[in-house]
C-alpha cells in the first residue's frame, strides 16, 4: 500500500489512534514507524534518531531497545512460561540476559498487569485477555519511547477488551512512551489523545479529536 499525506508528530506520553477500512495503509503505516518497512520517501524520526539511517545490525538493536510492539495476535512462544515469554526481548542483549535487574523488572511488569500468580504458567493454560496481558509486559521489558498496538483488543471479548484498553492506557502513561494504536474500534479509539482516519492512503485527523 502507498501512503500519501502523511504527518505524525507527538512525544512522550501523548496517544493516538490509526482508524479506517481494511486495506487503507494501516499495516504500512505501522510497519514504517516500528522500524519494519523503510518509506520510500519521507523522513521518521524517534526520539533524535533517524533509524533507518542505521545499519541493519544497529537498526535491529534499535527496535529492540526502544519499539515495544503489541498485536492482535499475542505471539507468545507455546513451550515458554508468562516470565519468559516477557523476558524474550532481552535475550538479544547480553548486557541485561539474565540479569537480577531484568528478573525483578519482567516480574514487576507481570505483577502490574495482574498476573504475579501465573509467572509459570504456559500460553495454553491463559485466557485470552491474559495472554495478552503478557504480550504489554513483554511489550514494556526494555521500556520502549514508542509502544506500537495493531488492534490488541481485536481478538477479545467484551469485557476482556474493556480491561485490556483501560490497562494499556494506563500503564503506557505510567511509562511515558508515545503510544499508536491502530483499531476498529470507536470505543478504544475515543480514548486516545489524538484520533486519525487513514482512507485511501492518506491520513486525515478525525473530527473533535486533538
């Protein structure tokens, strides 16, 4: 998909939603900013650094370090417990792989999202709305300045949506990262600073949004 008209600006602590139908760019778009798909033309910049100037090593480094991504689908490794599927991102890192600290932060997360009685537990024996409790810890390991959510309530029922929108919202202020959601849902989009619809790959703010 080709993206046209497109400008984002915001720092830390600020939250926006992506809306619009399928296929209008939402993915590209996601893609771009979380370091994943290079633009042809434009410039992205996180924090004070231009990251597809980096090279592919830095570059993975980088997203590692300061992307936390959440999706529709948790992708938590089957075979690994809630603690270690937090603790993946830092296997890439010697310098925190197996650390005190890294331990004490992944249970902490685990602890913040409701779940320190099931840091044993294995993907199969969580619900829905815990797994991807896990998936915005594991999300928050390397505490990210920029949070990437491509529907993470999506694939949720009612009330597991509602609790997972209310704990996104919070826990990503209580970080200050900038948070970007891309959403079908008007309930969940409501609660974002800034609200955006993005139709024929261009991106439009939504009226009565900031």
């Amino acid at each position: 998909m080709v993206l046209r008209c497109v400008s984002l600006a915001f720092g830390s602590g600020e939250s926006a939603a992506i809306m619009g139908p399928s296929g209008s760019g939402k993915s590209t778009l996601l893609n771009i900013l979380g370091t994943l798909e290079p633009p042809t033309s434009g410039i992205v910049r996180i924090g004070d650094v231009d990251p597809y100037s980096l090279s592919p090593k830095e570059l993975a480094q980088f997203r590692n370090r300061r992307i936390g991504f959440v999706f529709q689908e948790h992708h938590l490794l089957p075979q690994c417990s809630a603690l270690e599927n937090v603790l993946l991102p830092t296997l890439a890192s010697s310098s925190s792989r197996g650390s005190g600290d890294t331990m004490r932060r992944a249970r902490g997360l685990l602890d913040r999202v409701g779940l320190s009685g099931r840091l044993d537990h294995r993907p199969a024996e969580l619900s829905g709305g815990e797994r991807q409790r896990v998936a915005i810890a594991r999300a928050l390991i390397h505490e990210p300045a920029l949070l990437l959510a491509d529907e993470p309530t999506g694939n949720l029922d009612r009330a597991s949506a509602e609790s997972i929108a209310a704990l996104l919202l919070e826990i990503f202020q209580e970080h200050q990262a900038a948070l970007v959601v891309v959403t079908h849902s008007e309930k969940l989009a409501v609660q974002m600073e800034h609200r955006y619809e993005l139709n024929e790959a261009a991106l439009q703010p939504l009226a009565g949004a900031g």
